[in-house]
C-alpha cells in the first residue's frame, strides 16, 4: 500500500492507516438562598468525565451562601459561573432574579437544597470540557457572587492537553491473492493508542464505500495492476475499537485492521486505504 499526503490537524499512519451533559436545566422558584456546593478555593476537587472532560462534583454542604436580598429588586443577576482563561468560555450555573425582599427565581443547574427550607444549591456534577485547540491549554476558574456584587472565586488546576501518541506493527501489508476466487486470503496490521487523558477515538475507514462498526462487510474494493487492469478485490475490518461501542473511554487501546483479498486475474498491483482515528 502506498503513502498518502499528510494533512494538517489529523493523524495519519500508513496501511494506509489514517489514525487520526450536561446536567439538566432547572428553575427554582421563591428560594432564599443559593449555595455553590464548590470549595472557593484553587486545585478544586474534579474527576475525569467522558472523554476530553473533567467533572466537579458538588457538596450538599457550603459555607458560602449567596441571600435573595442581596439583589437589588427586579434585577436578574449571574450568581455562579466557570470562565476558561485560555478560550474566554463562559458555563454560567446559576442566573437569579429578585421577586421580594426575601425570595428569587433562578434558572440554571440549580436544585433545591436537601430538608432546608427555601434553599437551594448548584445541582452536580459540573461538566467541564478539556481544550483540544490552540496551545491546548485549559485552566477553568469558577465565580460565585458575594453580597457587594463581586466575587468568590478558585480554580482547577492547569491542563496541558498532550496528543495522544500511536504506533503501528505495519505500514505496509503484502496480501497473497489467487486468481481461482475460491480462496479469501487475509493479512492483518495493529495499532497501539495511549492518551494523557481519558479519549475515545473515532475511526473511520477512508476510500472505502462504508463505515466500519466492527460488523462484517462484504463491500469490496478493486485494486489495479499498473495498467489499470483489475487483478484483485480486497476489504478490511477493524477489531478492538468500534464507533458507538463500548468501552466509552479509556487511557490506551489496540486496533487490529484485518484486511480481506480475493484474485481476480494474474499480476501483482498495490492499492492503499486510510483509517482516520480523531480525537473529541
């Protein structure tokens, strides 16, 4: 199988092998007070969540509270939100606006606190993507409203979101055909993948006439001697990866490509196929 040129923001390996919640909406009526249920703190607690996420969990129990009088009447105000320092991104958790001296509205990712009456707190887990552009740099800091208007605040840790790294067995693949038609031979290539953090890859099976879901295709392609002339059909199979197939996400993986030939006249001739593997 022969090179393909490389192109820019996906990884290819050559076979050809190409490898390149939210929680819910709510609104909580006439509360008295909101609580962040998140340490205002730096090197907040967090979690890895599906792939190319982190997630926050949230206390029942916080000192911070944030008091439905301290809104000026009818004002709508922020009370809690994440901003990511690198992109500008702004996850706003909470929004409140006063109805009497005593009571607010908010809408968000709130939920009623718990056996206290007329309080409520952030509903969790907080869902945080990972940056997978630019320097790749994330650093999410969280605001939570005091009574003058300004802020508490803290942050997650820095993440430097490093590339995945792949390595294959093959980059090219002999495959024995016979002209009979009766016999389909088969060769197979692997490719090992390992991630800094918790990724899932998409693959795909490029110039090929379908996508690969770890079921069986009997779709082949042609491939030609150097004089166009037909000689063989091949077609391939992923194994140990498979779109919409668990496991969700994992730190490594190993993906076997078995590719399928069957002669069609005498000669010997090369094709190539790409799988692209990208990232979320």
């Amino acid at each position: 199988m022969k090179n393909s040129p490389l192109k820019k923001n996906n990884l290819y390996i050559m076979l050809f092998i190409l490898l390149s919640f939210d929680a819910q909406s709510a609104t909580v009526n006439n509360m008295l007070t909101l609580s962040p249920g998140i340490a205002m703190t730096d090197d907040i607690t967090f979690n890895y969540a599906d792939p190319g996420q982190v997630s926050v969990p949230v206390s029942v129990s916080m000192a911070y509270k944030f008091y439905a009088y301290n809104i000026p009447t009818d004002a709508t105000w922020v009370i809690h939100k994440f901003v990511e320092e690198e992109s500008g991104t702004e996850k706003v958790l909470a929004t409140c606006t006063k109805i009497a001296w005593d009571s607010m509205n908010c809408t968000g990712q709130v939920k009623n606190y718990p056996g206290w009456y007329r309080e409520s707190l952030i509903d969790g887990p907080v869902i945080l993507p990972l940056n997978n552009t630019g320097s790749r740099r994330t650093k999410w800091c969280h605001y939570f409203r005091k009574a003058d208007g300004g802020w508490f605040s803290g942050c997650l840790a820095e993440f430097q979101r490093e590339p995945c790294k792949f390595t294959t067995t093959a980059s090219n693949v002999s495959l024995t055909t016979y002209v009979a038609g009766s016999r389909e031979d088969q060769a197979t290539a692997s490719v090992s993948w390992s991630c800094p953090q918790n990724e899932r890859p998409k693959i795909e099976i490029l110039d090929q006439t379908y996508s690969d879901d770890c079921q069986t295709s009997n779709e082949y392609q042609d491939v030609k001697n150097a004089s166009g002339t037909d000689i063989a059909k091949y077609r391939v199979k992923l194994e140990g990866v498979c779109n919409d197939h668990t496991p969700a996400y994992a730190s490594s993986g190993n993906i076997t490509t078995r590719i399928y030939g069957k002669g069609v006249s005498a000669g010997t001739g090369t094709t190539s196929f790409v799988m692209r593997i990208s990232l979320p």
